[in-house]
C-alpha cells in the first residue's frame, strides 16, 4: 500500500516539472523573466471596421462580426439608459438614496449621522453617492430617473469590458456572441436597469479582472498606464462594494502564478529568479498600498480604525440580520435562512437555455480551450467565477431576488458560455458546419430575447425554458420582487383619475388610493397629495378599510391564491399580463363603500415586501 502510496506521490511530483518544463520551453527557454518598467513593442489589437472579407473559420479575419459587435454596443447604447426610466422604484433603491443623502450631509454639513448606519462597514456606494450629490447640484427633478439612466449606463460598459475581454481571448465572433448573451440576460438586464450599485460594482469587478489579465499578458513588461488602470479599477470596486477586496488577493495570485509558470523550474535557486519575483511583487505591492489609503480616505468607517475595520467588514456583511421574507420553491422563507440549493437552482431556472448549453459545453471541450487560452488565464477566470460563488454560499450570506447578489461574477458565466461555442466551433473549424452551428445559437437567443423586447419593463421576471417559463414559475417563486412595474401603474392611475373626472376635485375630500405594493409607491404621488391619499394595506384586509382604488400586486398575494388563481379579481379595470400571467391589477370601488361582495379565504396570507 505505502508502495502505490510513493508511486503515485512521484508520478505527481513528475507531472508538475514536466508542467513547468513546458512552458519553460514554450515560452522562455532557459532565462529567467526579467521583469521591468518599458515600452511594449507588439503589434495591437486592431479595431478596425473597414475590412469586409470574412468566414467563419478561425484561420481567416472575422470581419462580420466585428460591424456586428458595434453595431450591437451603439444600439444598446441608446436603448438601455432610454429604457431604463421606464421601470419602478424598489424599496432597496430608496435605502441607497437615504443612506446617499446621509454621506452628503456627512461632507457637506458636518452631520454624523451617517457614522452610526453600519451598512458604510461594507458598503461604499460610490456611484448612489454620486448619483445623489448630480442630482443635489444640478436640481434634478426626478433623481430616481437619473438613477436608472447611469446604472444602464454602467451595464452598457459591462457589456463593452466582456467583449472586448473576449476580443482579446478568442476574436470578434466570441466578442459579439458574448455581448448578445449579456444582453439577452434578463436577470442581468432588468438589474442593469436599476440597480445602480450592483451593476456600478460588476463594471468595476469585470474590469479590474480584464486589466489584471493584461498585465500578465504583457510581462515581463511592465506599463505605466496599465498600472494606472488596474488601480483606478480596484478603488472603484472597494468604493462601491467591500467586496472588492477579493481583487487585491486576484491581483497577486495571477501575476504570481504566470510568473512562476513561464519560468524555469531550473532557475528556482538563481538570484535573478527571485530579484524579478521581488520586483514584481513590490509593484504589485504599491497599488495595494494606494488602494488602501484611498479606501481610508472615503469611508468614514474605516477612519474609526484605520487597521482593523476593513478586516471587519466582510464578517459583517456576511452576518448581517436582514428581515426578507420571499417566496421559493412553493415555500415562504427568510433572506438570512436559505436553502444550499437556493443560489444554483436560480440559476438553473432564470439563465437562458442557449447560455446553459454553452456552460455545459465548455467543459466537453476544455482542451481546445486550454491550447488557445492558455491554461494561465484558464485558469485565472474559474478561479475568479468559482471562488466567490463558492466562499459566499457556504457562509450562508443574506440572499433576496434570486442572484442580485452574484451580479458581479454573472459576466464571467457568460464569459465561460462563450468560450463553451468557441471550443465547438474552433474543433469543427468547418465553414459551413460552423455556420449552421451559429445559426442554431442564434435561433436559441430568439426566446429570451422576445421576452427582453416585449415584456419590459418586466425583464427581471423571467423563466428559461427549462423551468416552463412564468406559467410554472407563478405562485411558486418571487415575482417582479422589486416593484420594476410600480411606475406605469401608479402613472396609470393617476392618469385615469384626471382623465375620467370620477371625482369632482373641489371637493375637500380627497381620492383614497389603497395599495399592497412597496412603499415607493407613494413617489409617485407626492405631486398629487391634494386630491388623492395613498393608504397601505394588504389585499385581503381591502374589506375592512374604505378606498376608491386599489392596485394590487401578485408579489404581494399569498401563492395559495395565485395557484388557485383567486386574483386578481374579475372586476379589475386595468391588468398588467406578462405571458398570459396578471401581475398587477387595479380595482375600482364605484359606491364608494366598503366592498363586501368577496370575502377572503382564511388560508390567504400576504407575502411581506421590503420594509415589512
């Protein structure tokens, strides 16, 4: 046994100096990586759009897709801030606006309010800070809107960061595939609509990640710039999101390990081996140090102890009480009390079908990917999708909304997919096999695309094919969670209310609006406080309070009912369907009493939203 032991010890042993010898033969020889600041004298990468020969093997240009890819990133560059005004308030973006309003008077009054909200231990928020201080300057009427038009904004340039990442990996074909599956992403798009800091957070995550890449693709030579990049990258993440610590340990464990890979085991007791590991380590060093001192200066938090505090803030955030009820699998349970399936079978249910197969796929053909990627930088990008997904789950970390969370490491699955149809159409590297094969992925991103172009603004309540869409998802999971279709009803309402006349305003009373959406709702109400009055109260309390209308929506109704299809009721005048399936409806009390023509089911219980 203790034989087979040391046999299988020294076939190991062996089997990581011939690694070593590879690519010490492949890419160095027998010197040692002289690591130094100089010009980089190779040719660029050439975005140029003139050329218009192209095929779909890899052996020739692919010029096709690159008037495709820019094609694509100039009408998203119009279509997703146009958009993104369309959507609803959450309850969440007004926490980030008041915790923004707390920082401002921070700096700008000397009020130390914002020194007892703990959510500043993990949370910079940058960009809602921003965001809250344009808005203070310029006077904008609407901050909300300005909200969603800079988060799409940033998903924009998320998009743009991964092709260009793909650009550099493969070419422009995998550059606009990956772009397309971004977009065509609506848990990815309908967060890049409003949620501004996770979506600032991915952009600055994807990024750094790219830079880094860069950096390593480039040593021994070391560029200014790049340095400058990658720095500017990282505080942008740690500004916004503590955890953009994780890329300070990325930013030494990838350089790190290409050096250490591309150099001669042989050379591993020479002084040059270990002057050049210094040196770079000693670069990598100084942008820690910068980053460090930056996240010092803007957090007030970590001004109380400039040593111990970021340490402190990923326990925090980790543990963190967060009282979220949602709905999944059929049953009600907390934020801080998912199950271990929780994360995975989101995403197994909500990722397109055309995005899963190319996950699958990269895995059948990880050898043709390793001979074109490297296994460096293959395996740079599993570890930066995998350890994060993996570290967060296991420590149980407060989830709500399917993978809001994971939105930063979202970018990197598609990236995975990707690759997953380079390696098949790099093996087959047929003509016109490869074009049937493009077509097949094209024909796959039809469905979810029509659900981005005809369901908006409720792109963030989708379904893949896998989980038989919103008809089996219905009064199973959490709906549109947060509220992304509050504002057309609301606006709605009130248009309906002026148009139809249904009560004379110069009365002194008023038009009791009842409600059990969030309570962003009563946003869209301040303009009108004189004649209309918002009340909340759940759906199957309606009989016990007196209200002229009252919207309604299916987050807010017990999946009892909504299996039962017991709402919304059959006197509503106005329904918002999604795919055969009311998500909010609006109800009209025409004698002005208290309804008493339904009476609600003992077992019906109202689900509880943000603030509840």
């Amino acid at each position: 046994m203790s034989n087979n032991i040391i046999r299988f010890l020294k076939k190991v042993l062996y089997s990581i100096l011939d690694f070593f010898k590879y690519f010490s033969r492949r890419h160095l020889g027998d010197d040692v990586m002289h690591i130094r600041f100089a010009q980089l004298h190779q040719p660029k990468l050439k975005y140029d759009i003139r050329k218009k020969f192209f095929t779909f093997s890899i052996k020739t240009k692919d010029d096709l897709f690159k008037y495709l890819f820019v094609a694509l990133m100039l009408v998203l560059a119009v279509y997703m801030p146009w958009k993104s005004t369309d959507l609803g308030i959450s309850d969440m973006e007004i926490q980030h606006m008041q915790y923004a309003e707390a920082y401002y008077n921070y700096h700008t009054h000397g009020d130390n309010a914002l020194l007892s909200m703990s959510y500043f231990s993990h949370h910079g928020q940058f960009t809602d800070n921003l965001c809250y201080a344009l808005s203070q300057w310029f006077h904008v009427a609407d901050p909300f809107s300005l909200r969603h038009i800079m988060s799409a904004v940033f998903g924009w340039l998320t998009i743009l960061t991964l092709g260009f990442f793909l650009v550099r990996l493969f070419a422009w074909r995998a550059a606009f595939i990956g772009a397309l599956f971004l977009f065509i992403s609506p848990r990815f798009l309908g967060n890049a609509f409003t949620d501004l800091t996770d979506t600032s957070f991915a952009f600055a995550f994807l990024f750094s990640i790219y830079q880094i890449y860069l950096f390593c693709s480039e040593l021994p030579i070391i560029k200014w710039y790049r340095i400058l990049l990658i720095t500017l990258g990282i505080i942008f993440a740690n500004s916004i999101h503590i955890g953009g610590f994780f890329l300070i340990a990325c930013l030494f464990l990838y350089p790190w390990g290409y050096y250490l890979t591309h150099n001669p085991i042989k050379k591993f007791t020479t002084q040059a081996y270990w002057a050049n590991l210094l040196f770079l380590t000693l670069v990598l060093a100084g942008i820690t140090l910068i980053v460090h001192i930056v996240d010092l200066l803007y957090l007030p938090f970590a001004l109380q102890d400039t040593v111990l505090n970021p340490f402190r803030a990923i326990p925090s955030m980790l543990t963190e009480p967060h009282p979220v009820r949602q709905l999944f699998d059929n049953e009600m349970i907390w934020a801080n009390n998912t199950p271990p399936n929780y994360f995975f079978k989101y995403l197994f249910i909500t990722i397109p079908f055309v995005i899963l197969i190319g996950f699958i796929l990269f895995w059948g053909f990880i050898r043709t990917l390793i001979r074109q990627m490297r296994p460096a930088y293959f395996a740079m990008i599993l570890f930066t999708f995998f350890v994060p997904l993996f570290y967060v789950a296991g420590k149980g970390v407060n989830i709500y909304e399917d993978f809001a969370l994971y939105l930063f490491i979202y970018p990197f699955f598609v990236l995975i997919a990707t690759s997953g149809y380079e390696g098949i159409l790099r093996r087959v590297d047929d003509r016109y096999t490869n074009f049937v094969i493009v077509a097949i992925i094209f024909l796959l991103t039809l469905m979810p695309l029509r659900h981005v172009v005809l369901n908006h603004p409720y792109e963030n309540v989708y379904f893949n094919e896998i989980s038989d869409g919103i008809h089996n998802a219905y009064g199973k999971y959490e709906l549109d969670y947060n509220f992304h279709g509050n504002k057309e009803a609301c606006e709605w309402l009130k248009s309906h209310i002026h148009d139809e006349q249904v009560r004379e305003f110069k009365d002194v009373d008023k038009v009791i609006v009842g409600t059990d959406g969030n309570k962003a709702c009563q946003i869209f109400f301040e303009q009108d406080t004189a004649f209309i009055q918002l009340l909340f109260f759940p759906y199957h309390e309606r009989n016990e309070h007196h209200w002229d209308y009252y919207i309604s929506f299916a987050n807010a109704i017990s999946s009892h009912d909504l299996q039962q299809q017991r709402w919304p009721p059959k006197d509503a005048i106005k329904t918002y369907v999604l795919e055969g399936k009311t998500m909010i409806a609006i109800m009209q009390n025409k004698v002005h009493t208290i309804p008493q023509d339904t009476v609600p089911a003992p077992e019906s219980a109202p689900l509880h939203t943000a603030f509840k």
